[in-house]
C-alpha cells in the first residue's frame, strides 16, 4: 500500500534482534512507556544517519510543512486512499519546495532524517485514517525487495518468530530445494521471518518463511519451509 519511507534500505521488522543495512523499527506503534503512557501513535525508524533523505510514502498533497512544537513534520493525504494520512516526523530538514498544498509522488525526497523534537535521530513514521492514528508497519510495501523473495507471492509477516523443529535443519538460499544451504539450523533456533513466500520458485502452493539468519558467513537473508518450523508466535516489541 505504502512506499519505503527510507531510500535504499531495508526495514527490520518490530523486535528484530538483527541490525541489518540502515534502519530498523526501534518503537513499534502502541508501545506503552515513560514517554508514551496512551501508547506510541506512529512507529518509529532509528540506526540512520541524521541528513539522510526521507521520501513520501504514496502519491499525494501535502496537508502540513512545518513546525509541530520543537519537531519539523511533512504530512501528506493520500486522495487514492480515502481517508489516509501519512506524516513524518522529527526531520533535520524539509525538502525546498514542500509545503501545503503542493502535489508529491510515491517514493520523492520530501526532507532528510533528524533529532528536532527529539533526543536522537530518527523517523517517526505516522498515518492516520480519519483522524486516528493507525499501525504503518503492515501497510509499507517494501516493492524494492521483492528481489530477495525468490516467490511470486510474498506476503508479510508481522511481529512474528517461529523455531526449528529438529537438528540439521536447512537454511536455504531460495524456497526450493536445488540450491546448497546457507546454513544448518539445530533445533530450537529461532527465525525472525518478514515473509511467507508461495508460488513460482516456491514450488506452488508450498510455503517458505524468508528472513534473517545467523550463519558462518554472517547474518544473511534465507528460507525455511513451514512444514520444518513451528507454528508463527507473536514476539514484545523493543525499544
């Protein structure tokens, strides 16, 4: 539905315990503590460089340019999704020529990342739907990792770990079985998956879980069939 608000990185997923490229979601939405007591209303994006470009997540008009108290905001609605809006928050800078009003496309630089309002640098990703703020992370449609997938129908995971049921379980390069494995899991291992990848190179109705694993090389993107993991489980949010 939604664009990658950050240019050339990969999301990690809520509760991920992997780093990986530039960003990950440090505070997922509805995170209730010191800072947040009626819950986190947006999710933030932290591990980036303050100055790095953030792009509009979706066609649209800008609603808002500017100062909310000590944060620089863009907010923009989203006419081909009724109702929506989209905002980022904390900005080190607004992008010349983003203001109220002006039309933006999916994916254009409105501004760069920063700490204003804040005391470290990150992307305080907000939508609303009707006026209430509403969860952004299984909306973004990661388009320019679908690369990775290997399948024909990715679908997103959310929130979830799952674990390896026997030892000497494979970790494999693609959801198939022709290529050698990236690594051989023991039972009990835990996999953080974003995916669940069925059709094409996933062998049909056959599903994969793709997602981020520890293996000699380092940490690295990989499949394992569901039929060898247990059932997905939801996992606490970090901060």
């Amino acid at each position: 539905m939604f664009g990658n608000p950050v240019a050339q990185a990969f999301i990690r997923p809520p509760g991920s315990p992997f780093i990986i490229g530039s960003f990950r979601v440090t505070l997922a939405f509805g995170v209730v503590d010191a800072q947040h007591p009626s819950g986190h209303g947006g999710m933030d994006l932290g591990n980036g460089k303050c100055g790095e470009p953030l792009l509009a997540m979706a066609d649209g008009e800008v609603s808002l340019a500017g100062f909310i108290g000590s944060s620089k905001v863009v907010r923009i609605v989203h006419p081909q999704f009724p109702g929506f809006e989209s905002a980022a928050a904390h900005m080190a800078s607004i992008e010349a020529g983003i203001s109220k009003g002006v039309t933006v496309k999916r994916g254009q630089r409105i501004g760069t990342l920063g700490a204003t309002g804040a005391s470290a640098c990150h992307d305080h990703v907000g939508v609303k739907l009707n006026g209430v703020s509403v969860d952004p992370w299984p909306l973004l449609d990661q388009n320019q990792e679908t690369d990775m997938l290997q399948g024909t129908t990715p679908v997103r995971v959310v929130n979830r770990q799952v674990a390896v049921k026997a030892n000497n379980t494979r970790f494999r390069p693609s959801p198939g079985t022709a290529e050698s494995q990236l690594a051989m899991f023991k039972a009990g291992t835990l996999l953080f998956p974003d995916y669940l990848v069925q059709g094409g190179l996933a062998n049909g109705t056959r599903g994969w879980y793709g997602g981020w694993g520890v293996t000699a090389r380092g940490v690295e993107f990989g499949y394992l069939h569901e039929s060898v993991v247990t059932a997905p489980v939801p996992i606490e949010p970090t901060v």
